[in-house]
C-alpha cells in the first residue's frame, strides 16, 4: 500500500516497461518509459536506482546509434549495482568503447561521472527528446 501510495510500484513498473520496450520492442515506447522512471526517481530523490533506469536509457540509445549521448549517461549511471542489475549494460559499453574508442568513451564518461544530479536528469530528457523526434521523422 506505501509503495503504491508513493508511486513506487508504477515506477519501478516502467522501469521494468522500459528495459523491455528497448530489448525487444519499440524504441518509442523505451524511451517514453525511461522519462517516467526517471522523473518520478528523481522527483523523490531516489538517485541510486535513478542510476538503473539511467543505464537502461544508455542501453537504449546505443542501440538507436546514439552513441555519444549512451556513453555520456553511461559514466553517470555505472556503479556495481547498475552493472549487477542492468545486464546489457555492460554488453553496451563494451558496444560504445568499441564504436567510439577507448579515449572517447572514457571523455564521455568523466562528462556524465561529473555531472550533478540534477544536470544529468536535464540532460537525459533533452536526449530522450531528441532521439523521440528522430525516431518519429523516420516513421512518418
């Protein structure tokens, strides 16, 4: 009941929404599901699992070519937990270290790692939004 009350349970709902939309389904729906996750992780400051939903979206736009922005949330997002519960994601950043270099990758990760909390979530949205419009011009 206090999880429902908080809205826990629907966020971690999309999370879950999320991970799979961008394994396996549509990328739009991915990226829709990454903004609640985040949003509402954000919103009741709940930074360390924000970081999963963070890698997931990493994972997501990697797999949409978006590689530089993926790496950037990618060096916010990893941490021993996100790399024990997001199992892609480390499958992404072998993919991201390989496609953009070792010394790129690692640029664009001190990026994220030094981007305060509230910059990254600004900086996830902004993504999210881009890559929304790109994948809604090539399906029109």
């Amino acid at each position: 009941m206090i999880a429902q009350d908080s809205g826990n349970r629907e966020t971690h709902l999309a999370a879950c929404l999320a991970r799979l939309e961008a394994n396996s389904g549509d990328p739009l729906a991915a990226l829709e599901y990454s903004a609640v996750a985040i949003r509402n992780y954000h919103d009741v400051g709940n930074t360390a699992v924000m970081r999963s939903a963070l890698a997931s979206l990493a994972v997501c736009l990697d797999r949409l070519g978006c590689h530089e922005p993926a790496a950037t949330i990618a060096g916010f997002a990893s941490n021993p937990f996100t790399t024990a519960v997001v199992l892609e994601f480390n499958t992404a950043i072998a993919h991201l270290r390989d496609v953009l270099g070792d010394q790129t990758y690692e640029s664009l990760a001190r990026k994220g790692q030094t981007m305060t909390t509230a910059e990254m979530v600004a900086y996830a949205y902004d993504q999210i939004d881009q890559a929304r419009t790109e994948l809604e011009a090539v399906s029109k």
